[in-house]
C-alpha cells in the first residue's frame, strides 16, 4: 500500500513540475486533475507565500498512510521543498 501512495506522488510531482511555469497560471486545472475518492485522499494547493513566492502543496493519502510535499519556487526555479510522510513508520 506504500508503493501505490509514493507513485501516485510521484506521477503528480513529475507532472507539476514538468509544467513548473503553467502551474501558478492554471491553478484551477491543476488543483481539480489531482482529486482523491473515496478511499484515497488527493489535494494540490496553490498559492502565494508571504516572501511573494509560489508554493504549490501535494498531498496523498490512502488508509492511513500519507506523503505531503511543499514546493516553493519564484521565476528562478525551485526555492525549497519540504517532503513529510509516514510510509516508513510501522
């Protein structure tokens, strides 16, 4: 069940970051391709931080086990990024 959380992350980094420079211009389709259903929790946010840069959120969880990711990026590329997770802890 870790493996099918860490690669739909996956596909949905890839995807977002693939498409860095359109991402922040086409928030409503990004946050609505990425949704979860009933047993798999799926979220994008977008949105400013308060330095003025972009931050884009990934979440994804299914039954009990999690991954989120913040990336921080500005007209330069990637500032930062912040992976936590669960999939490890037993």
């Amino acid at each position: 069940m870790d493996d099918k959380v860490f690669y739909r992350y996956l596909e949905i980094k890839q995807d977002l970051i693939n498409n860095l420079r359109d991402v922040f211009n086409r928030q409503h389709y990004y946050t609505h391709k990425y949704r979860g259903n009933a047993v798999t929790d799926i979220s994008v946010v977008v949105e400013t931080t308060p330095q003025k840069n972009k931050l884009i959120q990934i979440f994804v969880r299914h039954n009990g086990k999690w991954i989120k990711d913040k990336i921080v990026f500005n007209s330069k590329g990637i500032v930062s990024t912040e992976i936590k997770s669960n999939l490890h802890n037993d």
